[in-house]
C-alpha cells in the first residue's frame, strides 16, 4: 500500500483520540490493533463475532457502516477506511468491464481459430482464445508450462489480423524480471511451428514488443507514488496484457484499474496458486472465483511436465493436499526430486560445485555467460532473515574458497531492493559484479545494462532468495531451504512450497525433513479480502 503500517498506526489512532469517549478506550484500542496487524499480514479485514459488532456499531464516526469512516464496517467485516475505498474503487471499475460481448463475428473468429489450435490437447487454449477475444477484460490463468503465454502470443497474432491497422499493445508484470520473462517467453512462442504462415509485419511488430514493469507502465512517481496515467488520462494503448497477476496488490491494482480506457483490452495472466502480493489483498485468488461476473479461462494440462514428471506431479498433490501422495513422490520421480538433512557447510559446498559454470565464466570475464549460467540453480527461503543469513555466510565462504578479501568482488551477485527508474533497475532487478572493457569492476543487469558500483542504490545479496522474489523467474535446479532462523515456520504452506517448487523446470531439492514438508501441504492460508464481497453486488 501506499501508506506504510506506522503512519496508518498514527492517522488512526489520532482519529481514535480525537473521536472516542474514554470508556470507549479499550474496546475501541482493540479493534483498531486487530485490524491494522491483519493488513499488515496481507488481509483487508477481520471478522467481527456478535460482540465485537456489538462495540463497533457504538464507535461512530471512528466506526461507520458502509460510508467513508477511519474504519469501515460492512456486515460483519471491518475495514481500515482506505483499504475498503480501494476495494469498492476496484470492484467498480472491474464492474464496468464485466463480460462485455464485444460483437466479434463468432463463425469467423472459429475459423480462425482452428487454424491457430490444430491440435487436439490445444483445445483448453482455443477456449481461452475465444473467450479473451470476445471480452474486454479476461483473466488467463494456469500453472508452469500450461500455455499462457503462448496462448497470448496468438490471441495478439488474431487481434492483429482482426483489426485493419496494428493495434498499440502494452506488455507488463510487477518485477523487471516478470517483464522480461514474459517479453523473452513471446519470443519463444512465435515459431514457425505456432505461425506457419504469420504475416511478417505482424511478426516483426510481436517481436518488437517489451515487457515493462507495473510502475514504468503507470508511470510512478517513486517519491509521491502518484501515477501519470490516471481516470482522466488513459494508458494509450488498445491492448494490455498483464503477467504474473499473483504479485499485484490491492493498490496497484486500484492505479492499473483507474488508468485503463473503456475502450482498452486488459488481458490478466497468472497463476492462482502461488503466493498472493507481499502488500495487501489478494487479488488474483478473488477475481479467478468470480466466474460468474468476469471472463476467466483455466488451463490445466501441462506442457512442459508430462506424465513421468516429478514436479509437475508434486506440484498436483501440493495444489490439492494430498500430502501422503506427495511425500511417496519423492521416491517414485527420484531423478526429479530430493529431501535431504540441512547441513550449513554442506550446503554452500553444493551450491559451489552447481556454480562451476558461472565461476568459469567470472573468470573469463565473460558477461552473457555468467548472467546465463547464474540461473542455472538458485536456493529459495520462505522467510528474508533465512536469506540474509545464507547469503552473508555463502558470500564469507567464497571469500575463504577463493582467497578474496575485497567485499565487491567478481562473481558476487546482488538484488537492487528499491524501484529506480532514472537507472532502469528495479526493486527485485539482479547484477552481476564484473570487469567492463576498461577493467573496471562495474554491476551487469544485461550484457548492454550495467552500472558503477558507487551508483547501485540499495542492494542485497542475491545467492540466495526468498520465494516471493523467485516469482515471474525459472531455474533449471531449485533448493528450498526449510525456515530456520526463526521460530515462527507458520508462514510456511501449501501456497510457498507450490511457487517455489514450480521454479524449477528441471530438479527440486527440499532442505529438510519429509514432516516438515507435510506439514506445509497439510497447511492452507488464505486472505481476507473484500473483492469477493462487492463485485457480485455491483454486477447482480
């Protein structure tokens, strides 16, 4: 959110003492601390039991029904003020949208579908196909290797032979590697085998396409955070497509809805299964149960795992708890997947030996090649306190190893922590020390992307991450470190061991143990959030 937690803390208990009798005090302190701790854990409101509405129905004005107040109650749901503002203001432009028919010529648009969708397993994306080109917001959603974004690479190619001019196409995710994910991944997907006969000039735009980041598309001010592109100035393109809609929160996704023309196309792709956003809501999770108001399309059948796959199978039993079938997976896929003991030092022996590749390429100061080979492997934690204690011992480990004794060495990796757009890096954007032509050690994001090391703002360690900053990335081989730098493992479910599992395209390594792991299946958090709530009424 754009408020962080002390200063709402503060603008609400001003309004608290400005507002309450005294012996309103301590109920009043008390419903307020609830609800502040719950948005700080991701949810937009707590539930109320008979007793609690009984003391928020005598707060007004701190406590008001349905209308602006500090705090909102609605049925029996209570609502920081501005959380339940964004969320009307979200489920109101969501209703304008709705499933509107745009009136294509359904007969044609078939027609030209079967020639996309030969195949007889294509049929799940036909459909996406079909309902996205017929509506101006869809939603697309699925897991790894489902589809998604070859399915968008088409429904572009169709909207660009439907319409008698090129239409202006926007592409975007909430990271800098999400946006360059999904630019490097319609790439990939426009093949002679998907386009046997794409007319060239389409060919050649779909290509130029780039991915940007949420804040780079909306245009945000990093100090104000007021956007540019707003309800009284659009976003100028006909169409927006929108990946990794996981990591969207509340409020971003509030500034992306209020700046989308009436006459725009916003497609939403992402997978509801993975974590929701480090901010507030849960926003993805909400639109994809609203089926009967919006248009969202399900892919299920993966392309990239088959049948004998371990992950793609694991990843099923995650998504549906079954932990038993889970746990005998790893002795059935054994190729595929691992569960060993955590031994610290062991550990980062691993991680060096998997290396050998990126170190090979420091020392040969070859720069595409370590960028490549740097994401060959990647080890994930649930908690950032597990992260900062792997890297900073990983970091003095390479230093002992390779005999270094300067701190901003060649090979070390790390992740800008803060959105800079004047430098073209963004909060979660990740660099490679390396020399330049001059023998300059310089900080590489791309083999044509770099920056002096005195200009990198602030930045972490990047050997290790936690699984919210794996998301919108891919890793040949992943490790998940099992929490243990702090006592609360609660966090830890279904939900982050599903998006950290489906990082790895080839072999999964679970630090821990087989109860741990269970215990995370047998373990369902969700969110509170209100979207639910109000889209069904504005659209009954």
């Amino acid at each position: 959110m754009d408020t962080d937690y002390n200063e709402l803390s503060i603008k609400l208990f001003s309004s608290f003492f400005k507002s309450i009798a005294p012996q309103q005090a301590d109920s009043a302190s008390l419903l307020m601390s609830k609800t502040i701790n719950a948005w700080q854990m991701g949810h937009t409101f707590i539930r109320l039991n008979d007793e609690e509405m009984c003391i928020a129905r005598e707060l007004s004005p701190l406590v008001e029904e349905g209308v602006a107040a500090p705090l909102v109650l609605e049925d029996n749901c209570l609502f920081i003020g501005k959380v339940w503002a964004m969320e009307k203001d979200c489920a109101h432009y969501l209703s304008k949208f709705g499933k509107i028919d745009l009136k294509i010529d359904d007969e044609n648009l078939h027609k030209q579908l079967q020639y996309y969708f030969p195949n007889q397993d294509d049929k799940e994306q036909y459909q996406a196909s079909f309902n996205t080109l017929k509506h101006r917001f869809s939603l697309i959603t699925g897991g790894p290797g489902t589809g998604k974004t070859t399915t968008v690479a088409k429904i572009l190619a169709l909207l660009c032979q439907l319409d008698s001019e090129l239409p202006h196409i926007a592409m975007a995710a909430p990271t800098g590697r999400a946006a360059s994910h999904l630019q490097n991944s319609l790439l990939k997907s426009l093949t002679h085998e998907n386009f046997p006969a794409l007319n060239e000039n389409i060919a050649n735009y779909l290509k130029s396409l780039t991915g940007k980041t949420l804040h780079r598309l909306l245009n945000i001010n990093p100090i104000t955070l007021k956007t540019k592109y707003n309800e009284q100035y659009y976003l100028p393109y006909d169409c927006i497509i929108i990946d990794e809609a996981s990591m969207i929160d509340l409020s971003m996704m509030n500034k992306l809805l209020r700046a989308i023309s009436p006459k725009t196309r916003l497609i939403l792709l992402g997978d509801a299964e993975q974590l929701p956003s480090v901010g507030s809501g849960a926003v993805l999770t909400q639109l994809v149960s609203q089926e009967s108001y919006l248009s969202v399309s399900r892919l299920i059948h993966s392309h990239r795992f088959h049948k004998d796959s371990g992950i793609g199978a694991l990843a099923q039993y995650i998504r549906l708890g079954q932990d038993n079938l889970a746990i005998q997976s790893f002795s059935k896929f054994p190729a595929d997947l691992s569960c060993i003991p955590f031994d610290e030092i062991s550990l980062y022996n691993q991680l060096l030996d998997l290396q050998k590749d990126y170190w090979q390429a420091i020392d040969n100061n070859n720069i595409e090649q370590a960028l490549h080979y740097f994401n060959n492997s990647m080890i994930l934690c649930v908690y950032r306190n597990d992260v900062i204690r792997f890297n900073r011992g990983y970091r003095r480990f390479l230093q002992r190893k390779k005999f270094i004794s300067d701190e901003m060495f060649c090979g070390r990796a790390i992740m800008v922590t803060r959105n800079y757009p004047s430098l073209n890096i963004y909060n979660g954007s990740i660099g490679i020390v390396m020399l330049d032509n001059d023998g300059k050690k310089k900080v590489f994001f791309a083999p044509d992307h770099f920056l002096e090391i005195s200009r990198i703002p602030e930045y972490e360690d990047a050997f290790a991450l936690t699984i919210h900053k794996s998301q919108g990335s891919e890793y040949n081989e992943v490790r998940l470190l099992f929490p243990y730098h702090t006592d609360d493992k609660g966090l830890f479910d279904r939900m982050s061991l599903y998006t950290a599992l489906t990082r790895a395209k080839k072999r999964f390594i679970y630090i821990g143990n087989m109860q741990s792991l269970q215990n995370a299946i047998q373990t369902q958090l969700t969110r509170n959030s209100g979207l639910s709530l109000f889209l069904p009424q504005l659209m009954s």
